[in-house]
C-alpha cells in the first residue's frame, strides 16, 4: 500500500516538474489503466498480486506520465473530463451534506444544552433568565449560521420569540422530557422561521432572509438556455463527425489513414461524452425545476392562507396560524436547500464547459458526404455485409486469441457450465429465422439449456420504451468491428434481451451477428474498453472494472486524513459484525426411533422378515357364511352415580350420678343413684 501511494505522489510531482497539473485521482485512474493494457504477448504488463521491483515501479511511472503529458489527444482530455466532471458532481453532493450535517450537529449541540438546564423551581429567577438566553441564542443560530447577524434580525427573532414562546412558559418548559423539550425547540424555530418570511413577504420584516425562489428561478433560466445551446452544438457536432467517419469506413477515401480514422474515433467518443454529460445535467435541472415549482406553489398557497386569516386583525388564535408558520418554514428550507443543489449543479456545468475545446479538431470541411450512407446499413443489409468485408462467421475481434475475459476483468459470478460448454465438441446447428426476409443466420447452440437471446418489438413488450438499454443504446457490434466506433442502436429495429440485459444496434446484420455467439461480442466489448478506457465510464461498464470506477474513488476511497486513496490498491476488505450462539445442549434433529444397534435384535428382525416369505392368509366367504358373522358392539354403559349429603345426627345417652344424703342432719336419707 506505501509503495503503491508514492507511485500515485511520484506521478503527479513528476508532471508538475513539467508544468501540468493533475489530481491524484486522474493519476490513479491513468495508472491503472496503464496496468490493465495488454503488452506484445496478449497478457498484462504489470500485476498488482505481487510487490513491483523498482525497474517495473519506474517503467509504471514513466509510461503513467507519458500518458498524462500527451498534447492535444482526445482520449485523454475525455478521461480528464470524466474525472473532473465526477469530481465536481461528488464534491458539490459532499459539501451539501456536509453542510448539513454540521449545521444540524450545532443545533442539536445547543438543544442538548438547553435540555440539561434544571432551575430548582419556577422562582429562580437567574436559572430561568439563563436558560431564556440560550434558547434566543438558538433561534439565532437556526436563523443563520452567519455568526455576525445584525441588529434587525435579533430585534425579529427576540419578537417572535417573545410572541410565541412568552417567558411565562419557561416553567412548564422545564418540567417536560428530554425528547418532549427537542421537539419544541424545533417547533419553535420552525414557528419563528416562518414567522420572518411571513413578514417578509407582506414587507414588514424579514431582514437578511434570502429570496431562494427568485434566485433558483434566475439559475434555472439561465442553465436551461445554456444547456440547450449546448446541447444543439454537441448533437450537430456528433451528427457530422458520425456521418464523415461512416462515409470514410464503407467508402475509403484517398487520404484517410487509419490513424486519421482512429483520431476521429477518439473525438467522436469525446463529443457523446461531453453530450452525456449535458443530457444528465438537463435532466437534474428538470427534475429541480418541477421541485422548485411545486415548493413555491405550496408556499404562496400557504401565504394567501395566512393573508385571509390575519388580514388586519390584532390578534389571531394561534392553533390557527401555527401550524401555516410551521408549514411555510418547513417548505422554504426545502426550497433554499434545492437552490443549492442547482447552485451545485451550476458550478458542475461550468466546469464541463472548460472541456468544449480541449483539443484542436482534426476534421477538415468540405468533404463530399453523402447523408444516407448509414442508411446503406439498414436497407441493404447483405450488399452492406459484403461492401464492409463481414461474414457471419468473422467476428472474432483483433487481438481475442482465446474465448477468455479480457485483462482487468472482474466476473465473480460466472456460471460453472461455461467451462462445459466451451470444451463440448458435439455442437448442434440450428437455423433461426431472421426477421426483414434475409437469410436464415446459423446460430450455434451448444447447450440448450444456456440462455439465448430473444429479439423484442414494441407490439410484443408493453415496457418496450422504458427498457434499461446496455452500453447507454450504443451499438456494441459498431464498437467491436469497428475499433470503437459509437454509433446509437436503433430500437425500431428491435431490442435484444439476453441474460436480462437489453442490447440494441445500428442495423439488421449487427442484430443478427450478435444473436449468432452473444458471448463473443460481449467479450470483445470489455476488450475494446481495456484498449480505450474511457469508454469504461461513457459505456457504464464500472461492474466490469470496479477498480478503475471513478465514482467509486472518491465517494469511498477517502481516508481519514481526507487523502483520496489511489485506485491501484485493493479495495480494502469490507467488515461486518457476526455472532453465533451455541447452545450448552445440542438437541439431535435426526433421530431415527427404528434404529436399533444390539446384534440380537437386528437377528431377530432379520428372522421375522425371512419368515414373512413364508406366511399366507387363505379365507373364503359364501352367501350363508356371509350372515354368521360374529359381530361385536361396544357401548359405553351409564356410569353410576352417586350423591353424598351431609346429615347432622347426636344421641342422648342417660346420665348416672351418685351422691352422700343425710350430710346436713338428716340422718334417715341414704345414698341412692339418680
């Protein structure tokens, strides 16, 4: 990782010796796609799985360098494009956030603080004046992050507060819960926010309170007029050089050379980048201007709303009025935040533009063009095949030696059965019709089980037009046959789905190559974007070559430091959180009751099967037979029952008492029993 950050700070302090300045993301992304270009043998010159030797780090060096001193190429200029335009895209949708993110970690700061504040009663009178200052200390932070606010706006903010939060509240303020009391605070800024631009829009407040619905207004204006002259400039531009390169390929005219043919190339993929980048921008504007339409329609509805309840009233329910203060705030900070996306966005535009002309333009005018020379394509689809040298059969791309993935290319879910299929020699020809009464074109289906493609039409495809197109609707056999070239496929002709993916193409004998061996033109594909990389990103291929994703550079390549972290190293391997619980006892879910393990019993069973060879049932039944059946019936007889009930019973027994007469004198009475 050490030696691989110094080549990326070697390469950029060695071009800035020279006099050009680059980031360390183009020298990372240049580098890498020096590693990933083939050399003489068909295989990469250098290897990131094992440390580099010096000479290899100073070749590496040297060639990145070289690479980024070139003058006046548009290849290059197009990589520089899309690392500055993404560049400034992620950087403007950082600093939103983080903007956000500090802001807000302010104001929750101040919230906590205000939260911890705990008078001792409502008669503290110092506890309950502190706590009212740090509460009009934080409507003057959400009012705006300006530390240096003026005059006007505290005498605004300390009215409204004042009006809405009265200090008579303070006591049942303090008896609230922590998340009872941060819900207020935001209330309350919300309440006071729109309060001011309530008052600044019947102009009688409001001071330093920004307009963002004229401003972003003016900036959508503005861009829109830009972007569509723009846009007209690029697709012109894109037209003539895609008709002199098509006229130049079938004709052959004196004083074209290949390198010539390949310089054109080159600019073509500069200018339908250029024209991508545009489309995208006018697309982020739309969608800004319809949020930015209806936002500032919900706010003046909210305004004649308030208008019609205040008018010239001195005094109005607040259970009323409240919620509308609420709502405005609420709507207006989504729409000041909107201005600054399209502010973003705006500075995104400038810095394309610094591109338009980055390289001298090598087409010379006043060439004898004919405009239906692309149309020879369509209508004459074989008399086309022959007038460009095509067979069927002859699609094997420059430089494919094997049926293998190009250098650089990543697929970790390839299928197990394409090692299968590429070994099996019994291959089965099968005849499939092609659609425009041609020829029938020979397919090869070695498996029948592997997909194959299937043509779409707009009357069979409910979703014809919202199809996610591949190689952003450029055609991918112009791009293999033609070194590169970008022509946009024509869906009118037909989509071809494979591998749920959706391909489209110039013309019927690119439809019908391509149905012929997908795999081979796929492949082709990644190794023409190997060979030119800056087609990687124009073609949406970052899945294929994740290394070399810009995107994915600077949005995850940071380090804590807020270094960008070079794309020739790994990406680091991502972390996760486990746990496994194991239970004390296992509890055995295969437990088979019929297993027994004691030979004896395996024996016995053994025996009883054998014998079952040997036992037969014979019965026989007759019509007098039939009715001397022993049937037997089973009933449940009535239970007994019984009922106990208590009975009281005593009895009364004679009492038997003996006792002495005649103690008192009276000597003629005797003991007698009773």
């Amino acid at each position: 990782m050490d030696e691989i950050q110094e080549l990326v700070r070697k390469v950029v302090r060695q071009c800035a010796s020279r006099g050009v300045t680059v980031s360390e993301v183009l020298a990372a992304f240049v580098a890498r796609t020096v590693i990933q270009k083939p050399g003489l043998n068909g295989q990469a010159l250098f290897s990131l799985n094992s440390p580099l030797t010096q000479e290899g780090l100073g070749d590496l060096i040297d060639r990145s360098v070289d690479r980024l001193l070139e003058v006046d190429s548009p290849s290059l200029e197009t990589i520089k494009m899309q690392v500055a335009v993404d560049s400034s895209y992620i950087t403007e949708e950082e600093g939103l956030m983080n903007s956000h993110q500090r802001r807000t970690a302010r104001l929750r700061e101040m919230q906590r603080t205000i939260a911890t504040m705990r008078p001792k009663d409502g008669a503290d009178f110092d506890a309950l004046t502190a706590l009212h200052r740090q509460i009009f200390s934080y409507l003057l932070r959400h009012a705006s992050d300006d530390s240096r606010l003026g005059r006007g706006v505290e005498r605004e903010v300390a009215a409204a507060l004042e009006s809405v939060f009265p200090r008579i509240s303070l006591k049942a303020f303090i008896n609230l819960g922590s998340e009872e009391k941060y819900a207020q605070l935001d209330e309350l800024a919300n309440i006071v926010l729109g309060i001011r631009v309530f008052n600044q829009h019947i102009g009688k407040g409001g001071v330093n309170i920004p307009h963002p619905e004229q401003e972003a207004a003016t900036l959508l204006l503005d861009m829109g007029r830009v972007l569509s002259d723009e846009l007209e400039q690029a697709q012109q531009t894109c037209a003539e050089l895609q008709q002199i390169i098509v006229h130049s390929e079938l004709r052959h005219p004196q004083g074209v050379t290949a390198d010539m043919l390949s310089r054109w190339k080159d600019e073509l993929t500069n200018k339908r980048q250029y024209l991508s980048y545009l489309q995208s921008l006018q697309e982020d504007m739309a969608v800004s201007d319809r949020k930015v339409g209806l936002l500032r329609d919900t706010i003046r509805s909210e305004m004649r709303d308030l208008e019609e309840l205040v008018g010239n009233r001195a005094s109005v329910p607040k259970e009323h009025v409240y919620p509308k203060f609420y709502e405005i705030a609420t709507h207006w900070t989504a729409l000041y935040r909107e201005y600054k996306v399209i502010s973003g966005r705006t500075r995104t535009t400038d810095v394309l533009r610094a591109f338009r002309d980055s390289y001298t333009p090598t087409i010379r005018g006043g060439m004898d063009i004919q405009s239906g020379e692309l149309s020879a394509l369509e209508e004459n689809a074989r008399a086309a095949e022959a007038a460009v040298g095509i067979t069927s059969t002859n699609v094997e791309p420059t430089g494919a030696t094997e049926n293998k993935p190009p250098l650089g290319y990543t697929n970790e879910g390839k299928d197990a059965d394409e090692e299968g299929r590429r070994g099996d020699t019994s291959d089965h020809i099968e005849e499939q019709p092609v659609p425009g009464g041609q020829e029938p074109a020979i397919v090869r289906r070695e498996d029948q089980s592997i997909e194959q493609p299937v043509k779409l039409s707009i009357e069979s495809t409910p979703e014809f037009m919202q199809l996610p197109l591949e190689y952003q609707g450029f055609c991918s056999w112009t791009i293999v046959k033609r070194q590169g070239l970008l022509l946009p496929g024509k869906p009118e002709l037909g989509v071809i789905r494979y591998k749920n993916r959706f391909f489209v193409f110039a013309h019927e004998v690119a439809i019908s190559t391509f149905m012929s061996d997908p795999e081979l033109f796929l492949k082709a594909t990644l190794e023409r974007a190997v060979a030119s990389p800056e087609l990687i990103h124009l073609l949406r291929l970052q899945d294929s070559f994740p290394e070399t994703c810009i995107t994915r550079m600077l949005q995850g390549g940071k380090n804590g430091n807020g270094k960008v972290r070079p794309s020739l190293a790994l990406a680091p391997p991502e972390k996760r959180e486990a746990g496994t619980d194991t239970p004390v006892h296992f509890i055995e879910k295969c437990i088979d009751p019929e297993y027994h393990w004691n030979e004896w019993v395996l024996r016995r069973r053994a025996l009883q099967v054998a014998n079952l060879r040997n036992c037969v049932t014979k019965s026989q039944q007759t019509d007098g037979s039939h009715f001397r059946r022993v049937n037997d019936t089973q009933v449940y007889l009535p239970r007994a029952k019984h009922t106990q009930t208590n009975r009281n019973s005593g009895t009364k027994p004679p009492r038997h008492v003996q006792y002495f007469g005649g103690e008192r004198g009276l000597s003629w009475l005797h003991s007698q029993d009773r």
